[in-house]
C-alpha cells in the first residue's frame, strides 16, 4: 500500500530518499513526505500531498544536508490525502519522526488513550498514533529508543512496516515489520538502506536482510545493526544477495513500464519455464513439487488461492489440472477464503498465487490453510517475499520486478508455470499419453515465440482502441480456457481506463446480460479454435443480431466468427490449453491504448496500488514452519537470490 525508504551513512541521505520513493511509487502515490536529522540534532520534517515531484518542488533549492533520514509515499486508508495526514509523523515532543506502511487497528482505542494522557493529535492517521505511543513509553519508562518500539508494539493489533528517527540518537535508524514487508539492505562503508522492497535498495547495495515478521532492527552509523524479537530475543541477521539489475527498473525507452512489461513477455515466459520444461528429457522438472511427489500423488483436491489477476491465472489452471491432471480443483478468492470457514483437510493440497507475494488476503488464507495441515504450493515473483517464505515449498515465475501497477507479465508467467505443472501431474499420474504429452511440452517451449508474433503485429489494436475509447461500459465473453481471460482482459479495462466493463462465460449472456447489448456496447469476444469454438460463434449471432460492437480475438486463417465481427485481433494456432497465453495479449494492448487516448495515468490508475499488503487483524498466529522449504531454482537465469539455494527453514 504504501512506500517507505530510510538511510543512515555518511552521505546526504535527502538524494538517496527521493530517488528511492521514485522507486517506490509504483506502491502508492497520494502523497509524499520525508525527514531528516539536520546538523545541530535539528529533526526537518517535509511533506506534501501528491506525487514525490509535488514533494520535491514544495521543499525546492534549500536541500535538507542530513546523513540519516527516512521517506514515505503513501496509499491512504486512515485519513484522506493531505499534507498534514501524509508521513512522516512526529509524536508530542517532536522527538521522533516516524513512517508506516499497513494497519494499526486497534488506533481508536491507543488515541483515546494519548489524549487522555495529554497528548495533542492533529492528523487522521493511524499512523500518528504510533508516534506518539512510542514517545510516551519513552518519556514514562526511561527505555531507550530501541526498546521503547518494541514495548509500543507490543500494544498494537495490525500490520506494519514502520522506520524511526530519533532527534537524540542521530547515529540510529530503527526499523520493524509485522505482516507487512521490510528490506534492509547493508551498504559497502558504514551504512544501511531500508526499503518496502529491494528497488530502492540496488541502486546501492545488493546485501539485504529480510526483516521477519515482530522483529526490530536497530541499524548504527559505526555500521552496527542488532536485531531482537518484540518478545527480547536475539535474531542473527541472513544477509542475502540478490541479483536485480537496475535496468530491470528503467523502463528501457518505452513510455510506460505497462508497455514494456507487456514487450517483455517473451522473456519472462521464457525464463518462467527454463530448466523446468525440458524437451531433451521429455519431462518436467521442478524440485518443489518433487521433494514432495507423495503428497501430490495422494492430493484429492487442488485449492488455489490468489486475488486478482492471480485470481484469474487460478482460475486458467483449474482448466489446466482438471482436464491435464484430472484432480478437482477448486479456486478462492484468498478475502473470501480466510473467513469462510472453509474445510481444509491434509489431503488437500493448496496453491497460493502472488505477484507481490505480499498481499495480505492470501498471505492470511495461507497461515489458515496450514493450520488446517495442508500442504501450500506457492507460486511467486518476489524472492524473500513473506509468501515465499511462509509456503512449504513452491515456484518462482522469474518475470522480473512488475512496475505497473496493471499485472501483465507476471500473469503469463503464472501460468506458464501453472501449465508446466499440470503438464507434469497429467503425466505423473498416468493421464496424459506420450503424443499429447510430448506435444504439449513441444508447444510450450514455443509459446515464447507466438507471443513474440502476436506483439510484433500489435499495430492493429491501436486502431481499435480509438474506436472503443469513449464507451462507458465493455462487456468481455469466453468460454472454457478463455472465460478466465475474459475475465482478466475486462480487469486490466477496468483498472487503467475506469471504464466500467465485466467478464463472462458467453453463454451465460442469455442469462441476463444480454440486456445490455446496444450500439453502444463494446463486446470482446475470445473465439479461438477449441472445443465451444461454435458455440462461441453463435454466441456472437446473438450479440450482432442485437447491435452489439463486436471485438473478437481470432485464429489465425479464421472465417467464421471474422465474417460476423467488426474488428478481429489474430493469434497463432496453438493447443487449446496454451491459447490463454496468447489471447490475453491483445486485451492487455488494447486497455493499454484506450486509457492513454484517455489521458489515463497507464503506471499509477487513480486508487490503485501495486500490492495490497494492508487488510484488517489476521485471525490466525504466524507459526514458524518446522518442514523443510523448497523452491525450484532450476532456471538460474534472473534469480533474484545469488546462490540458489533458498531459505533454510527457520529456527524458532
Ligand atoms: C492486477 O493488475 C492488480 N494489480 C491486482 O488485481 C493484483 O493482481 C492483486 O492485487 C494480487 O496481487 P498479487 O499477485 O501481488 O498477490
């Protein structure tokens, strides 16, 4: 939700802020604020609502010189935008500046509390709270700052990642997660780095820290970092070395980081399935699942968990694995799932999909299904992420750090690896014969390829974009193996356009929604040769014969539904299981340009935010997992972590 960013070292830290917010912004952008300890212990508190630029501008030519410092870009949830309701904010004594991603719940009941001992609030926040809870446990107890945060804490219920500076402890930087995320990164000279994730950290240093969940680190100017649990206890600090390039983070001369994430799809698919589809051997390979091949093997149903667009990459792999691996699956919204009550048993084995691997629905929906003894299969694109560490064992999908806020490249690499993996359980449980088997791998070793021909001619869909662009309302329609991409092309509409368009199984139009057919209606239609290709045909009669505007993405060398269309988007022929992979495409191009012909911001669309870490007490306790983690690391290629070898289970 929102963004934060701290340095301590021998530098102006007010350069290191600004540019790692501009990193961070991607997470939330109502507005920014930092602070820094000037010298003379002056604590120099700057924010405004808005953009980091808006910040910029407001602070102007007089630059803050101080070496430690911390930064914010806020997602609000308590409190509209404002400059005052912005971070950093500062307790009673203006003793100490603090930023905070997440929650706290339990605010009301803490600010009841301060005032009542006398302490004056003047933002909205929750945040503002924390504050001022933790200069009060300082100016009653005595503690100093280090313990102090930890006692605070101890008050809170919710979600935090928070950074604390301290007017009389210049040579300190404190910092603490629960639930949501926080990265320390450890600089060459003396000094430290903290970021929501590592992309404000790379430019710098590639040696972090993944702070765990309740612990507080308290970093030192003489290059001393300690970090003890809320409870008191000592934790050893795991540096890790991750392998983000910077280029990864530029947008490499395209005008958005959408557009280039949508470009670099052949790559990302590419790399989601190297090392793991293996033509040679004719064969999968993918040490997660097979460290635990006994527990796949008598699985007697799949749950996949997600939101989302990792919702609907759940929902392309239920069509995957019922009709490859022919296991019933069953896919939850993670929100739904965590308070559902829902019956989990040890013989279910559950998937958890996530870009972020940070969003907090899912994230909870994971700790409940575990709790229930199933074993959880994550499927993941940020290494260190809480969700990677916190599954038994998963998948990376490699697609590369995902800047816009509009998922594109991590959906096609989710289900490339989805697909990968029902491939090898079809095969593994004796459904799949040799020629299908083979022939489904031989094609998603090519999928890479097809994309890289669908974008070639992308062209076209801006042409079609300006016929569509002033609609109010879109109605996208598939069936089978599509319906999930309708789905996800009516998402990325809604999402970046805000154009009111829905998805549907096409033959449920006749249900209802063919109501809304007019001439004003733009109607997406996914008719690629599959199984329901006639039927889809008809449900196009259906659309035209009442003055639909009908959009419909075809084979290539289609007759059929083309005749019937006013517009049609090619795609290469493919197995009907892979299509998705490639019909997604043009509905990903063709948001894109209908929000830029509408003066959209494509990267950063108004209430949205990268990561969804924030959501309200988590009913279930963290538990340490005391079974070995594994993730294939088969393809080594952008392995955010150097050596491969993920995470050692951790010690309690
Ligand atoms: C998709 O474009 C959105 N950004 C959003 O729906 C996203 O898919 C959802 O928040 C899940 O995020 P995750 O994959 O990081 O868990």
């Amino acid at each position: 939700m929102c963004g934060i960013v701290g340095y301590l070292g021998p530098n102006p830290a007010f350069p290191i802020l600004i540019e790692g917010l501009k990193r961070l912004e991607y997470r939330g952008y109502d507005s920014a604020g930092i602070a820094t300890l000037e010298d003379g212990g002056a604590l120099r508190v700057e924010k405004k609502q808005g953009k980091v630029v808006e910040l910029t501008n407001h602070i102007g030519e007089h630059h803050p010189q101080g070496t430690v410092g911390i930064g914010h870009t806020r997602w609000a949830t308590h409190g509209p935008p404002s400059d005052v309701n912005s971070h950093p904010h500062c307790g009673a004594q203006g003793r100490i500046a603090l930023i905070h991603n997440g929650i706290i719940e339990n605010y009301e009941a803490l600010k009841e509390l301060l005032t009542h001992r006398g302490h004056k609030l003047v933002s909205d926040t929750d945040t503002e709270v924390l504050a001022h809870l933790i200069e009060e446990v300082q100016l009653r107890s005595g503690l100093d700052l280090p313990d102090a945060v930890r006692v605070a804490l101890k008050e809170v219920v919710g979600a935090y990642a928070i950074v604390v500076l301290d007017r009389e402890h210049p040579d300190r930087l404190i910092a603490a997660r629960k639930s949501s995320p926080l990265v320390i990164g450890v600089g060459e000279g003396r000094e430290f780095y903290v970021g929501s994730d590592a992309t404000p950290i790379v430019a710098h240093t590639k040696n972090v820290i993944y702070l765990d969940d309740e612990e507080v680190a308290t970093m030192h100017r003489n290059g001393d970092l300690k970090i003890r649990t809320i409870g008191d206890v000592a934790v050893t600090p795991e540096i890790h070395a991750i392998e983000l390039e910077m280029a990864s983070l530029e947008k490499g001369g395209y005008d958005h980081f959408m557009l280039k994430e949508i470009y670099e799809q052949p790559r990302s698919i590419r790399d989601s399935i190297r090392g793991r589809v293996q033509l040679q051997s004719g064969d999968v390979h993918m040490s997660g699942i097979a460290e635990y091949w006994d527990v796949w093997n008598s699985a007697q149903r799949i749950l996949i968990l997600g939101c989302g667009t990792s919702w609907h990459a759940g929902l392309v792999a239920e069509y995957l694995f019922e009709s490859l691996a022919r296991i019933p699956v069953e896919v939850e919204y993670a929100s739904e799932f965590r308070y559902r009550k829902p019956i989990v048993r040890d013989s279910d084995v559950v998937i958890a999909i996530s870009q972020s691997g940070e969003t907090a629905d899912t994230l909870a929906a994971i700790r409940l299904a575990k709790d229930q003894g199933a074993h959880v299969f994550g499927v993941c694109n940020v290494v260190g992420s809480s969700i990677a560490r916190e599954t038994h064992a998963g998948a990376y999908t490699h697609a590369g750090p995902e800047i816009g806020v509009a998922s594109t490249k991590a959906f096609t690499a989710q289900v490339a690896v989805l697909t990968a993996m029902a491939i090898h359980l079809g095969r593994k449980l004796g459904h799949l014969d040799d020629r299908t088997h083979m022939r489904l791998l031989t094609e998603l070793d090519n999928i890479p390829d097809l994309v890289k021909r669908v974008l070639d001619k992308a062209e076209a869909t801006e042409a079609i974009a300006r016929e569509f662009a002033t609609a109010d309302n879109a109605l996208y329609l598939g069936r089978g193996y599509q319906f999930p991409v309708a789905l996800e092309g009516a998402l990325k509409l809604k999402e970046i356009s805000y154009i009111h368009a829905e998805g549907y199984p096409a033959a449920e139009m006749k249900h209802g929604p063919i109501a809304l057919i007019d001439e004003n209606m733009p109607v997406i239609f996914i008719a690629t040769h599959d199984e329901v290709y006639d039927k889809v045909v008809s449900n196009i009669q259906e659309v035209k014969a009442r003055g639909g505007r009908i959009l419909a993405i075809v084979t290539e060398g289609d007759t059929h539904a083309r005749k019937l269309a006013d517009h049609v988007l090619e795609v290469p022929r493919c197995h009907e299981a892979l299509a998705p992979l490639l019909t997604v495409l043009p509905m990903q191009l063709l948001s894109y340009h209908i929000a830029l012909l509408r003066g959209c911001n494509v990267d950063q669309p108004r209430n949205l935010a990268k990561s969804v870490t924030g959501e309200g007490r988590n009913p279930v306790n963290l538990g340490w997992f005391s079974t070995p983690c594994v993730w294939d690391v088969e393809n080594v290629v952008s392995l955010h972590l150097a050596n491969g070898a993920f995470l050692a289970p951790r010690k309690p």
